[in-house]
C-alpha cells in the first residue's frame, strides 16, 4: 500500500517553477491596455510568420482532388506559386486571418492571461 504523504496531485505547480513564482500577494500585473496591445501585435506576428505553410497545406489539400494534380509536392508549390505570383503569392488571403487573429489573441493573451 502507497503511503498517502508521498503522493503528488497531478495538478500541483511543479517544484521548478513553485520556486521561481514570486511570492503570494507579492506580483506586479501590467495594464490591462498594454497587455490587450501585446496580446494583438504577438497574434499578428504569429500568423504572418506561419501563413506561407498554412498557405502551401491548403493548396495541396486542394490539390489532392484534381485530375491530374497540379503540383508534385510541397517544394514543387512554393516554386509555382513564387513563379507565377512572386513571393507575395505566399501571403494571398492573409488580410482576412489576421483581421480575425489580432482581435482573437488579444483578448485570449490580453484579458485572460495568467497572473504572475
């Protein structure tokens, strides 16, 4: 039988990171309207960062259905799209996500973050 007092919750703070969390009653929170701004310039950079892969998975999702495909693999897509469209091919219909993402991430980071 296990003895009750060796038991660690699964949901206690790890002790790594009990002994860098400041002191109960001690953290210092940012302004709710820098950490909103934060939170909406942090979404926007993610999406513009990952928008080209999401871009090309589409495309080759797409791809799969057509007879005969278009495209021969994920380096074959970028060059084509590059090609025919110029590296700014990459980020077409990136206006309409990151409209929807500064907003979502601002909130998300902004509003219900974790205290420290």
């Amino acid at each position: 039988m296990q003895d009750r007092r060796t038991f660690t919750s699964a949901f206690s703070t790890p002790r790594c990171l009990a002994a860098a969390a400041p002191a109960a009653g001690k953290s210092k929170l940012t302004h709710p309207g820098k950490a909103i701004l934060a939170g909406g310039l942090a979404g926007g950079i993610e999406i513009c960062i990952t928008f080209p892969t999401e871009y090309v998975k589409t495309q080759l999702q797409l791809d799969e259905k057509a007879n005969p495909p278009k495209y021969r693999g994920v380096g074959d897509c970028v060059r084509q799209t590059v090609q025919s469209h110029g590296v700014r091919g990459l980020y077409r219909g990136l206006s309409s996500l990151v409209y929807g993402s500064i907003p979502k991430s601002a909130v998300r980071f902004g509003v219900f973050r974790v205290p420290q």
